[in-house]
C-alpha cells in the first residue's frame, strides 16, 4: 500500500524542503548566509591527512564575499543585505561553512558563535563540520546554544561505503559519523548530514542504500549533491586520465528522485544538487542553471506523480 502525502512536504515541490521547514517551525522566511571564520581542516594540516578529499578545492563552494581576512561581522553584514534584496529575507541563521568549524579550543568556538547570535536578528549558526572533529567541549558549547537558539550541525558523510571513504581520502569511516550522529542526539538542537553522489565505482543502487541508513539515523535535514571535479583537484587529475566519469545530468535527477522517494518526509532537504564557479568548473558541465537544476528534479517527481517518502519504510 503506497503512502500518501505527508503534510511536512512542501505541495508545489513534493518534498520537504529545508525553507519550508524553517518557514513552518518559525513563522517566516529565514536565509542561511555564509561565513568563513578561518578554520582549516584536521585532513589538510596533517593531523588526520594531508591533500584533503579528493574533490576538495574550498574555492569551489566559498562565495568570493565570504574570505577569512574579513571580519565576521563584515561577512554577515554583506550576506544579510544581499538576501534581504534578493529575497526579503528579515531573520538569519550564520552558516560557518567553510573546512571544518568545530576544529579549535571551545573558547575561540563560542567567542565566534556568539559573535554571530549576538546580532539582533540572527535566529541561530549552522556549523559544518567533520564526523571525528567534534569534542564533548565542543558539543556542550553547541547544546548550551540550543537552549535559546537555533542550531544546526552539520557533518559530512559523502559515502556510506568505507571503502570509497578510503579511496576518496575523507580519513573518516561510517562509524565515525554514526558515533558522532550518536553522541550529538537528543540535545536539542538538529543535525544535518551531507552526502555525494557519483563516486567511480558507486551504482545508483549503492547510493540509493544511503536513504535507509539516513532513515534509521536521528537525521533532521539533508544536502546532496553529485561528485564534480574542479580545478586544482586529484579528482580533475582522474578525470583527465579517463578514471572518473561523471554522471549525465539524466543519471543523477532519476537517482535523486529514487532517493527522495525512498527518504522519510521528516527529513528536510537542504540542497539537491551542487555548483561551482564556472572558471574551476571541470566535469560535469551540465549546461543548466542553479535554479533549473533545482525544478528538473521537482518536474522529475511530478511527472512520476510522486513525493518523496512515496516509498519510504513506514515504520515512524
Ligand atoms: S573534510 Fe571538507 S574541508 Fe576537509 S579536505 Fe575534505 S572536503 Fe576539504
């Protein structure tokens, strides 16, 4: 017996989208702006690897605007007022983005979360961060936060195989990220994880597993996007030599929309697929704009008659 839909889904869309989710749980729109807060990250300094993941190249998914050299506050300011035009956006949620932002003493963690709460209208931080770079110090920060604020924390997975996580080089296994997934449950605040399709030697069917294991975890949102080699990067080097092969844009919105199918309507989604600047941008070059993108895999479930959970385990 198929499931119907979940009023969690947004209706014009056929999932529940991470806007439609915030919208819902607050009152009103709510942008995420971006910030760089300096960090590095524990698999390019040599602590847990050197090189970093193989499709790493932080320009790639760093706006120009958000630089470390400048001030938090400047970034905030410059993010803030580019939604409010864009988008009308009143309230936000500071996203320390960029490598691994729980990677540093408590103390400097809370003076810059707490630099970015402090603005009257930010309603919470989102931090990103890696499966094995999070301490109980930093947890306890994260919690104490959720008491009056928004919180998100999100970590990588990208693959729930061990052995595409070694070849990739991520330097953390599953395990890691369900240990962590664990111990960061049940404090109040939500945990989102982030994930890549289109690793060489990956079929849809195994990444399609991947929605049963985010399913069966205390997971509150997703981001998903498909493996693109930019410049800079050992993933362009396997590229030039015949060794990645990208998907077709065909491929990765069929397998999005199993996926969304197979994912609970609890889950929201945050993004469906990724971008990079077209200056670094080597494969795949799909020739479609973000906001198409985004509207062929809606089409793609619509034209199915479809929604995401339609074929989800019903045991929630
Ligand atoms: S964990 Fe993130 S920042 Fe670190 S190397 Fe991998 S992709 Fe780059």
């Amino acid at each position: 017996m198929p499931n119907t839909p979940d009023e969690q889904l947004h209706p014009q869309l056929h999932f529940n989208s991470y806007g439609h989710y915030l919208r819902r749980r607050f009152g009103f729109r709510i942008s995420k702006v971006n910030v760089d807060a300096g960090f590095t990250c524990p698999n390019r300094d040599g602590s847990k690897g050197t090189g970093g993941c193989i499709y790493c190249n932080n320009v790639s998914f760093s706006p120009k605007e958000t630089q470390s050299v400048v001030p938090l506050e400047e970034q905030m300011a410059a993010g803030m007022t580019y939604h409010r035009i864009r988008l009308g956006s009143e309230k936000f949620i500071i996203y320390f983005q960029k490598y691994t932002n729980t990677y540093g003493s408590v103390e400097l963690l809370a003076d810059l979360y707490h630099r970015a709460l402090d603005h009257p209208n930010v309603i919470g931080i989102s931090v990103g961060t890696r499966p094995d770079s999070l301490s109980d110090g930093a947890l306890d920060l994260l919690t104490d936060i959720a008491r009056t604020k928004y919180v998100c924390l999100e970590l990588g997975l990208q693959s729930m195989d061990d052995d595409i996580l070694t070849r990739i080089n991520r330097g953390h296994t599953l395990d890691d990220f369900i240990g962590t997934v664990t111990r960061a449950a049940g404090r109040n605040f939500d945990i989102c994880a982030h994930l890549i399709h289109g690793f060489p030697g990956e079929s849809a069917a195994d990444f399609l597993k991947t929605a049963g294991l985010m399913a069966g975890l205390p997971i509150n949102s997703l981001k998903l996007h498909q493996l693109h080699a930019v410049t800079g990067t050992e993933l362009a080097e396997l590229y030039r030599r015949g060794e990645f092969v990208p998907l077709t844009l065909e491929q990765y919105v069929t397998t999005v929309a199993d996926f969304l199918e197979l994912l609970p309507p609890r889950i929201a989604i945050q993004r469906l697929y990724g971008s990079a600047p077209l200056e670094i941008s080597v494969a795949p070059r799909w020739g479609v704009k973000n906001n198409r993108m985004w509207y062929t895999i809606v089409n793609e479930l619509t034209q199915r008659g479809s929604w995401q959970g339609r074929r989800a385990e019903t045991s929630e």
